[in-house]
C-alpha cells in the first residue's frame, strides 16, 4: 500500500511540474506574441512595451507565489501594463481592430499567469504525506523488531531509510517547482524578455 500511495505522490509531482513547465512556455510564447502586436500597433505601444519589460524582469527576478491575496510586485507590473491598454485610443478602424486583438491577448497572459500561480504550491495533500511517513516507519520498526543488532543490519537500515527520505524529498520538490532545489527553468522568460528589448 505504501508503495502504491508513493508511486501516485510521484506521478502527481510529475504532472505537476510538466504542466506548470508547459504553460510556463505558452505564457512566453503569448508575451512575445502581444509584444509583436504592440510594435505593430505603432509609437503609441511604446509605453505598454516598457511596462510589460518591466513586468518580465520581476517576474525573473521573483518566482511565481500562490497566495494571489496580497499583491506582488510581478502582479503590479502586469496590472500597469492593463492600464495602459486601457488609456489607449485607437485613431482608426486598422488600430481600433488592432487594440481590440491586443486586449484580448492581454487577458489570455493574465489568465495564463493566474493559472501558474495557482499551481505552484504543489498538489500532493500534506495528511497523505504524514500517512505515507507513517506507514513507512511502521514498516521499518516492523523489520527491524527482531533483526539482530549488528553492523550489516543498522547499516542497511540506515542506508534505507536515507534512501526513502531522499526520494521523498525530491518527490516534495518537484511538487513546488518555483522554491525548491529543481526548479523551471526561466529560459522562456529570459527569451521573452530579450525579445521584448528589441
């Protein structure tokens, strides 16, 4: 049984981190393609262009948080870059179609940033993980009630039980791939934002 629950806390984690790691990627990909509509749209998207740069260097600089109560300084950055969208004036029917395109990629990457956000604490229920230590540690005070009490004995448990806890620590990091030791990489953020300045 336990192994059966830790194979599941494993394939959570990894769905966990492959999905994150995806739409880490589409939200690049959606932040050059606004970028590439506000050149498009002219000198007036100059200053959208500046506040969505800003926005990519915090959020290199300050890894995706859960708690979307209290503002961050990403979140500020992304809501200036709406702001602006919104005191935007179209002069024609072109820029009028334009601005409307523009708007509506604008609320795909907010969408897009919320639902990363909210994925990145990690989806494995914390009572399921002290059930597994649990069971786990019966396991070993089960097998080792009776076994002799000598070197090759306390070394294999010990070696064991390190084994265990090791792989349940990365199974924990991958389920929060933002604060951890095995992170995402920010490599799509870092090509946007390169895209962004030219």
């Amino acid at each position: 049984m336990s192994s059966l629950v830790f194979g599941l806390m494993i394939n959570s984690a990894k769905n966990t981190y492959e999905n994150i790691d995806t739409s880490l990627h589409a939200f690049a990909t959606n932040i050059i393609l606004l970028d590439r509509s506000l050149k498009t749209y002219g000198l007036a998207g100059n200053e959208a262009r500046g506040k969505l740069q800003e926005f990519l260097e915090y959020a290199i600089s300050n890894p995706a948080r859960a708690d979307l109560s209290q503002p961050d300084a990403a979140g500020r950055a992304l809501d200036a870059v709406g702001n602006v969208l919104l005191s935007m004036a179209a002069s024609d029917q072109f820029h009028s179609d334009l601005l409307v395109d523009i708007r509506q990629q604008y609320h795909r990457l907010v969408e897009q940033r919320c639902g990363i956000v909210e994925n990145a604490e990690g989806a494995i229920p914390r009572p399921l993980i002290a059930l597994v230590a649990a069971w786990l540690t019966l396991t070993f005070a089960s097998f080792g009630y009776r076994a002799p009490a000598n070197l090759v004995v306390v070394t294999s448990f010990v070696v064991g039980a390190g084994l265990i806890a090791t792989a349940f620590y990365l199974v924990l990091d991958m389920d929060i791939p933002f604060h951890s030791t095995i992170q995402i990489s920010d490599a799509p953020l870092r090509r946007a934002l390169s895209e962004v300045r030219l």
